[in-house]
C-alpha cells in the first residue's frame, strides 16, 4: 500500500506542500523500514541478532546501492530513531507491494 494511501485508510492527515517530508514542518513524519515482514530473509543468526534489538545489515560491500539492505528491530526504531518524537503507529506488512513495515512518527509541539 503506499504511504498517502495508508495514511488516509488510517485516519490520519496528509501532509501537503513542498517540506511535507519533514516533520518540522507537518508535524509528521512516516518512514517505511525491513522489519518484521522480511526477518525470513535473515539467517538464523542475523535473525538472533535482529531479535535482540540490533539492526542487521545485508550484503554491506555493495552499500549505497539496493542490494545492500538495513533490517531495524522495532525495539531499535523505538530507541535509537524515535529519541525526541513519538510513534504514532507502527505496522508491519503496511506496505504490502514492497514487504515494508511502516512507522509515522509526529514531533509534539514545544
């Protein structure tokens, strides 16, 4: 499903305009992820080390390419990206055509 179309199906406001990536500006922001969905293309190793909170990179001598893959646990996410944000929702398998968990994530008014 893609991220305009899950927004809406959620409930939850479009951003709109030319920053409406950046949370600054629409108070959202909505990121899809390897998670869950595709823990069954890690090995059992990789799969122990994503279970205890750790991301998990995939075939890193090709980085910056797409064959090169990050795997980020929930617990990760919730940690280490999120910091000074809330999540507002967290779905595995949101992004069914592309196996992608998605997270939207708003930044509270200070």
């Amino acid at each position: 499903m893609r991220r305009k179309a899950w927004l809406r199906a959620q409930g939850y406001p479009l951003p709109h305009g030319p920053r409406r990536q950046d949370p600054h500006a629409c108070g959202y922001g909505l990121v899809s992820r390897h998670g869950r969905s595709r823990q069954d293309q890690l090995t059992a190793d990789q799969r122990a080390t994503f279970e205890r909170g750790a991301i998990v990179v995939v075939e890193e001598r090709f980085a910056g390419t797409n064959l090169c893959g990050a795997f980020h646990p929930e617990t990760y996410v919730r940690r280490e990206l999120a910091q000074d944000l809330t999540i507002v929702d967290d779905e595995t398998d949101a992004a069914r055509d592309a196996a992608q968990d998605y997270v939207l994530f708003r930044r509270d008014a200070v």
